[in-house]
C-alpha cells in the first residue's frame, strides 16, 4: 500500500509542479543512484547490468529521470531472463534528440501485452502478484512532462527494449551508440 501511495504521490507530482528547473544531467551518476536504491533487488536476482562507457548530455530534472531509471531497471529484473541481463545506452535520433534504453534478456512482449502498455494501473503480466501497474504511466508522464517521448520495442535477440528521449543538452556531441566488449563490460 505504501508503494502505491508514493507511485501516485510522484504521479500527481509530474501533474501538479508548475515550474521544472531543467538542467544538464549527469546520466552515469542517475543510474548509479539507480542502482543503488536496486542494489538488494539486483544481488537477490543475480542481475548483470551492462553499461556504456560514456552518456551523453541531455536536458532534464534529475529526481524524474532517476525514478525513470528504477523503474525500467526493476521491470527487466522482474520480467527478464533468468538470470536477468540489462543492456543500458543510448544514442542520437533523427530530430537531434537521445534516446535512451534498457534492452534485457526476457521474452518479448505479445502485441496484447504493449496495448496500453504506458497506461495506468497496466501489468505485464496478470499473473504477478508485484507491483501495482503504475510505474510506466508515471514514465510517460515524467518524459513527456520534460519534452521527451518513450516506447517499446522487440529487440532482434527476441528481448524488450524500453527507451526513453530527451533533449540534447547545447553544445554536446552525441555518440552513435553504446559499446561494449565481449566481457560484458562497456568499453
């Protein structure tokens, strides 16, 4: 119960605050944080997370864009392989915006499953008991809320990948993509 209360809470408050001081956001340490609050989550499921070496620059609130973070990172561990193996990076999109994203080991979504898929009170799957089907709609409020859009797509692999956009940050270059050698770690 108090999860759901703080889920609406931080939902109202994407609806409610008038005013977001945007800054430049330091993506490395919004994930680290991320993981931080995951760390229990993370050790009991055994998750490897792979990330890249360098984020680019983008515009956003970084309390929002945290919560973005845990809440794509606990979906993969939940609904992911066994053991669940998260692939984060991002890259330039066509209007000069970056996209962000979480491409795990899991199945891929059905078409039924990302019907609604950012909706309120929507779950992966009816049969889980966790969580309480708010956390993508209160993505989507927060990058929309900060310019940005978000999605769903089947990774070639047959896994899900959740993406995000925001804003490039003035005057920052935006790699291509994520690199990683074949030791899992971001190179």
């Amino acid at each position: 119960m108090n999860d759901i209360i703080n889920a609406l809470l931080l939902l109202a408050s994407t609806r409610e605050q008038q005013h977001i001081n945007l800054e430049t956001l330091d993506m490395a340490q919004l994930v680290r944080n991320a993981q931080d609050r995951l760390s229990d989550f993370i050790h009991q499921h055994q998750a490897v997370l792979q990330l890249p070496v360098s984020w680019p620059k983008v515009s956003g609130y970084p309390q929002w864009v945290e919560e973005v973070w845990v809440n794509y990172m606990s979906n993969a561990i939940k609904y992911g392989g066994r053991p669940p193996l998260l692939r984060l990076g991002a890259q330039a999109d066509e209007t000069g915006d970056v996209v962000f994203w979480l491409h795990d080991n899991g199945a891929a979504l059905s078409a039924q499953q990302q019907t609604g898929l950012f909706n309120s009170f929507q779950r992966f799957s009816p049969k889980s008991a966790d969580g309480h089907g708010l956390g993508l709609s209160i993505v989507k409020r927060i990058i929309e809320r900060l310019g940005g859009r978000v999605g769903y797509r089947i990774a070639a692999d047959g896994g899900s990948v959740f993406w995000f956009s925001l804003p490039q940050a003035c005057d920052t270059a935006v790699p291509d993509t994520a690199v990683y050698d074949d030791s899992g770690k971001s190179t």
